[in-house]
C-alpha cells in the first residue's frame, strides 16, 4: 500500500480523491495510529533486556535464522524508513497544500529517532548508534529512491539492514 503512495502520479491522485473527504482522512489517521500504538510503541516500552536467539544446529536452522533476521531487518525498513515518513510527509502536505520537499528532513529524523527508541532496550550508547545508523539508511533510501525506483530503494536498504543485523547475530551468538 505504501509503494503505490510513494509514486508522484498516485501521490497526486491521493491528494483529490482519498484524501480529500473526511472519511478517507479519517481513516489514514486511524491506520497511522494503529501502526504507532500496535507495533511502534510496544517496542519503545520495552524494559527487557536482549536475549539471544538460540545458536542454530544444523543447515535448517540456520536457514531460518537468516530467514527470521531477513524478515526482520524487512519489516524495520517498511515501518521506519518507508511508511512513517511518508504518512507525516502526506499529512503535513495535506494541512499545508505545499510541496512535501519541506518536511522530508524532518520527517527522515523524525522517523529514525522512534528507530532509534525502539532499540532502547539495547542501550543509551546503542540508541545513538541507532540513530546514526537509521539516517544512514534513510539517505541512502531517499537517494536510490530518486534515482532508481521506490521497490529497488526498498530491497536495497532492506539487504544492508539484513546484512548488518546478520553478522551482529552471529558475532554475538559465537563470541562466547
């Protein structure tokens, strides 16, 4: 759903049908809400500390390990990186009837400072490096973005994200 927004034509088309009438408004601030209080906030309030996966035996394990972690790191992107910036780029287009290219910025650390809250349970150092390293993945995003398509910029970042996430896993897990 968010993909076809993305797009400037079907951006354009939001703006005089769905978006125009207060029920299609209403609608897209009662699935923004559901979106922040079902998955962003319950990750924000977490107080658990990190427990580690348990170390896979064998090549099915292992293979859904990375699956997991793929899927994860997947989900992080659409959520923080692709939606929440979007929906506040549109309302605030909505609200002002301006070009969105204003708010991309703060929308971008905006988003990436919820990121950043939702590995609170890593860390005050860890939440920094959360930061810093969700604007990176937003800049590159935005970049690709532009240039190639929404869908590339998507799987792209969401392959960096996976990959990150991947050795991090590991590294911990066989540290020990």
């Amino acid at each position: 759903l968010c993909f076809a927004f993305m797009k400037k034509k079907t951006y354009q088309h939001i703006q005089t049908t769905l978006a125009q009438t207060k029920t299609g408004y209403f609608i897209e601030i009662c699935l923004f809400l559901f979106v922040m209080l079902a998955l962003v906030f319950p990750s924000i309030l977490n107080d658990k500390p990190l427990i580690l996966p348990v170390k896979p035996k064998g090549l099915l394990d292992t293979f859904f390990f990375f699956f997991r972690v793929l899927i994860l790191a997947m989900f992080e992107e659409l959520i923080y990186r692709v939606y929440i910036p979007f929906q506040m780029q549109h309302f605030y287009y909505l609200k002002n009837r301006q070009d969105d290219k204003p708010i991309i910025k703060q929308s971008i650390i905006i988003s990436n400072i919820i990121f950043a809250l939702a590995h609170s349970y890593l860390g005050f150092y860890n939440i920094i490096f959360a930061f810093i390293g969700g604007v990176g993945f937003s800049l590159i995003y935005e970049i690709i973005k532009n240039k190639i398509t929404v869908y590339f910029a998507f799987f792209t970042i969401s392959l960096v994200h996976f990959f990150y996430n991947a050795i991090t896993f590991w590294f911990l897990l066989y540290s020990k």
